[in-house]
C-alpha cells in the first residue's frame, strides 16, 4: 500500500458527491486533504465532523503550492483555484485517476450500469458488513449508518480487503479501474454529451469489464464478460433463495439485489447469508426514501434523472398503495431533457397527479441546439400521455410548495423526482428544509 501520510491533496469542488467521499478515504489513510466548493452542502458538514475544513468559495490563494490537485469533470478550465495550479506546474488528477489508485489497495468489486448502480453498490457493501467483513467503499449516494461513526456516509476507509466502488460511465473514469469482480446492472443510453450510440457505450463496458476475472450481468449483457471470466446472470431468479424479503419496494430493487448477492457469489462468500443481510438494508438515501408526512400525506423523495428509473420508482411506490400517487419532476439537464422529454412524459404517467419544474440546469447553457428547451416540454408530454390526469407547470420549488402545500390530503403519497435541488421541496413540505 501507498504512504498516504506523505501526500497533500487539494480537492476543487470537494462537496461533490464523489469528490467527498474520495477525500475522506484519503483524510482517514493519513493524507493531508484540503478543498474547497462553491457552495455550503450537508457533504461539507460531513467532512468538518471528520475533521477537514473545507472552503466556501473558490480562490487560489486556497491552493497549497505543493499539493496535488484533484477535479472532476465539472470543474471548468477557468476555475481560478485550477488556473493557479496549472500555472504553477502543479500536479493535477482526474477523480477517476485518484479512485483508480485507492482501489488497486484491495480487492475490487466495481458496480457499474445506467440505472440501480448505487443501490446495488450500498446492498454490497450492507452485505459484505453484515457478513463480518469490513470494505473500504466509494458510492455516488449515502448509505444511513454507513460511517465508522453511525452517520450516513458516501465513502469510509475500512480494514478488510475488499473495496466496493460505484463506477461512473458519465465522463468514462469507470475505465480506469481494475475491478475483480465487475457487476454491470443495465446499459442504456443517458449521458449524451460523452456518448453517441449504445453501440459506443457497449464497447466502453466491455472495456470496464475486461480486467474481471468474474462478471455478474443480466442475460443480455453476459457476452460482455472476457474469455475465461466467471459469468452470473442475475435476471434468471438466481443467486439468492426463491423470495428476497427486502425492505426496499419495487421489482427492480429486486433486480440490485440479485445482482449484488451474484457479487458475494462470485467473493466466494455465503450466499443464502447475504440475502439474509439484504433483509435489514435501509435503503439508500435520496432513493425512495420517505422524508415525513404533510397533511396526513407520505412524502417520498428520489433521484431518478432517466425515464426508466423514473417509471420505476413509481411502480415500486404504487406497490404501497396509496389513495393517489403524485409525482413532482425536475428534469435535470437540458441535453437530457431535449433527448427524453416524451419518454419522460410517459413515464410520469404512471402516478395519478403530475407536477414539472424547469430544468435543473447543472453545467449547461440552453444555447445552441438546446436554446428552448424547458421542463415545459416534460409537461406537456405528460399531459398528452396521462389521459386526462392533472399535469401542473409549477416551474419553481417555492410555487411547488405553495401549490402542493394545502392540496395534499390523508392517504396520498408525494414523491419527488430529480437528481438536481428538488429534494430541498420534499424537506419543505415536510418543515425540515
């Protein structure tokens, strides 16, 4: 293993979801970790608690002349903590580069697909800790009590020899890991900005999956695997006994967790144990996860972003019943929006009451062939497949509270959809945010 007590690292944009939890693995491994984001968020709460003292703001004087520099690939180039660094002749890595070598410190398991990645990575790693290991895990979302601490965490450094990671095919970093055993959940297209045809990023998979000596895969995918390779197919009713007792709802949740105990299958580790284990995952946070109740309704927040996980969250949520499912959307991305917005709107079809917000811009600009886009075009393609069913513009958070607010009623079930700010409406209606 690395001497990480030698390396200083300074993370730009460190309350990244990502760029969080690999600067706490390299905080906890001895590193000298400093960073700095645009904006306050609950990761930098995190990382103060875990004793770093990340900055608000960008500013090259933040820059620690001998430090690595660590980005990702939403830091632009004018960043002025990145131009010093450049300027300086500093040294600078890609997310990718820098999860890539913490990984190669154990035994990888990679989870990698264009839905369920990170529910699939956290039920690994809830499994490999019930079953008495202890890995070391980098997942895009928070698993509750998944810090060494009891809190929630998205990353921990732990003693074990396996590292679970989620692997992120958006910008094509998942290619620089080495994984043992590579799970692979789905493929369908999504992030058009990095990728043009499927047939492109099925050849990127294969390319993730090439190092594995064991593949876990649905049936579709399993001639992804190289020459030689271990294969599970998870879709087929197998690993794991006949009927999973999840606390987690809906079919595809069941999907993760097959594919995840094909993980401890392929970790030569008990497999039957492990589905006992999945019994007690709480889910992962931001993924279906209930947030409180408004008015006697259940108020539920997600952060699907793609048409399919978007119907998905919805069939699982309506396996609970309610008198009348609403489901409140922000697209996320113009590219995304401009690519999907009718399957979007076909999808939000499944719940009985419809409300969109504008685009959760990220880091785009709706100039060139996306000038015009908006979450009215979801709207509208909501309408013309809801037969019938009330579809409202809300635009913004603040007109979706007041709006929602005083028509939620007893019985009903509010989920709200996105991977941008939504989740701050879901905190309002309950009087948390």
């Amino acid at each position: 293993m690395s001497d990480w007590s030698t390396r200083k690292l300074h993370f730009i944009a460190i309350g990244g979801a990502g760029m969080s939890g690999l600067a706490l693995v390299c905080h906890q491994r001895g590193a000298r970790v400093t960073g700095s984001d645009r904006a306050a968020s609950s990761y930098l709460e995190r990382l103060r608690a875990a004793g770093l003292e990340p900055c608000v703001g960008h500013d090259a004087d933040a820059v620690p002349a001998d430090a690595e520099v660590v980005v990702s690939t939403a830091v632009p180039e004018d960043n002025p903590e990145l131009r010093i660094a450049r300027e300086r002749g500093q040294r600078v890595l890609h997310r990718g580069e820098l999860l890539a070598e913490l990984c190669a410190e154990g035994r990888l398991i990679a989870v990698a697909g264009t839905h369920g990645k990170t529910t699939t990575t956290g039920m690994v790693v809830h499994a490999l800790r019930e079953l008495g290991a202890d890995p070391t895990f980098f997942i895009g979302g928070e698993l509750p009590g998944g810090g060494g601490d009891g809190r929630p965490a998205n990353a921990w450094h732990g003693a074990g020899e396996w590292v679970v990671a989620e692997a992120d095919e958006s910008d094509a970093s998942f290619l620089e890991l080495r994984p043992e055993i590579a799970v692979v959940t789905n493929l369908e297209l999504d992030h058009h900005a990095r990728w043009s045809s499927r047939a492109e990023l099925r050849e990127a998979f294969a390319k993730f999956v090439a190092p594995a000596r064991g593949v876990v895969a649905p049936d579709e995918l399993a001639g992804l695997a190289p020459d030689g390779a271990a294969v599970v197919r998870f879709d087929g009713g197998s690993p794991g006994p006949a009927e999973l007792e999840l606390r987690v709802p809906g079919a595809h949740n069941v999907l993760n967790a097959r594919a995840a105990l094909g993980a401890l299958e392929l970790a030569g580790l008990d497999v039957e144990a492990g589905a006992r284990a999945l019994a007690s995952f709480p889910g992962m946070l931001r993924r279906q996860e209930l947030r409180g109740e408004r008015n006697g309704a259940l108020i539920y927040d997600d952060y699907g972003h793609h048409p399919t996980e978007v119907r998905a969250t919805l069939l699982a949520l309506r396996e609970l019943e309610p008198k009348r499912l609403i489901a409140v959307f922000q697209p996320h991305l113009y590219s995304r929006t401009k690519a999907f917005a009718d399957e979007f709107g076909a999808a939000l079809a499944e719940a009985d009451a419809i409300g969109v917000l504008d685009v959760y811009a990220a880091r785009e600009e709706p100039v060139g062939e996306l000038a015009g886009v908006s979450g009215l075009d979801v709207a509208r393609a909501a309408a013309d497949h809801a037969g019938g069913k009330p579809v409202w513009w809300l635009r913004d958070r603040e007109t979706a509270a007041r709006f929602l607010a005083p028509r939620l009623r007893p019985g009903d079930l509010l989920v709200t959809v996105g991977a941008g700010d939504i989740h701050l409406l879901a905190g309002t209606l309950v009087g948390s945010g």
